[in-house]
C-alpha cells in the first residue's frame, strides 16, 4: 500500500484486474467487512457513475454561476 495524499492506494497486479473485468480508471466500490477482515472491490454501478459524471460536469461547467448564487 502506498500514500496518496490524505489516502492510501493499492496497487493491483493486471492479471488480477483482468480476471475481475476490470481496468485503470474504472470506477469501483469498496466494502469492507470487520469480521471477516477483508475488503471487496466491485465495479460501481452504472447509473451512479453516470450521473456522478453528469453532476461534475454540470458543476465545472456552471462554477462561476453556483459560486454567485451561493453568496
């Protein structure tokens, strides 16, 4: 595991990404479980993902606008 600024990364071998239908960049969800001292890396879900999308797009996009109207 490494520092990436306030987080901590994990580096995944390719072979694992391959096997789980994933690749760099993906979006994902990770749950973890105290009892079983394990973590689960999954895709996240489209639709959030879409719209998660759509919501910093709008954001960088009308900046100045929210910015104004939040004085």
């Amino acid at each position: 595991m490494t520092r990436q600024g306030n987080s901590t990364g994990v580096a995944l071998p390719r072979e694992a990404l391959s096997v789980a239908g994933l690749e760099r960049g993906d979006e994902v969800l990770v749950v973890a479980d105290p009892a079983a001292g394990a973590m689960t890396i999954r895709r996240a879900d489209d639709t959030y993902t879409r719209a998660m999308r759509a919501g910093r797009a709008f954001a960088q996009r009308y900046r100045r606008t929210m910015a104004a109207l939040a004085r």
